[in-house]
C-alpha cells in the first residue's frame, strides 16, 4: 500500500544561501502591548511639558525615555 500524505523530510538538506536576499516586508508594523502604570500627578504633569516643548505627544515622549533607558 502508497503513503499518501508523507512527504520527503527536507530539513536536513544543505541550504545554498549565494542566492539569499534581504527580505524587506513593508506592510508589518511594530507589536505593542497597552499597560497600565500608575504615575505621581507631580511627574506626569512634568512629563507632559516637556513633551509639549519637543513638540510630540506625552505618550510617545514617555515611551521614547523608557527606549532609552533600556538600551
């Protein structure tokens, strides 16, 4: 009797990668997940003014300094 449905295992074949290119995928957008954190009123007020004299919103400012600290 025929296997039908098994197929040849090809994982273990050399791969030639002379031919590789960079993938480039300009639809995907970065993950992000919501969280929820609780801030002293004192320090978000900061934040907010000095996000507003970079000119961007405090919400990316916040995340633009925790960026940064963890590099």
């Amino acid at each position: 009797m025929k296997k039908l449905y098994v197929k040849p295992d090809r994982s273990r074949l050399e791969i030639d990668w002379t031919t590789a290119r960079p993938a480039v995928f300009p639809n995907l957008k970065p993950t992000s997940t919501a969280i929820s954190l609780r801030v002293p009123a004192r320090v978000l007020s900061r934040l907010k003014v000095k996000a507003h004299r970079r000119g961007m919103p405090y919400q990316s400012y916040m995340k633009h300094i925790l960026a940064e600290a963890a590099e």
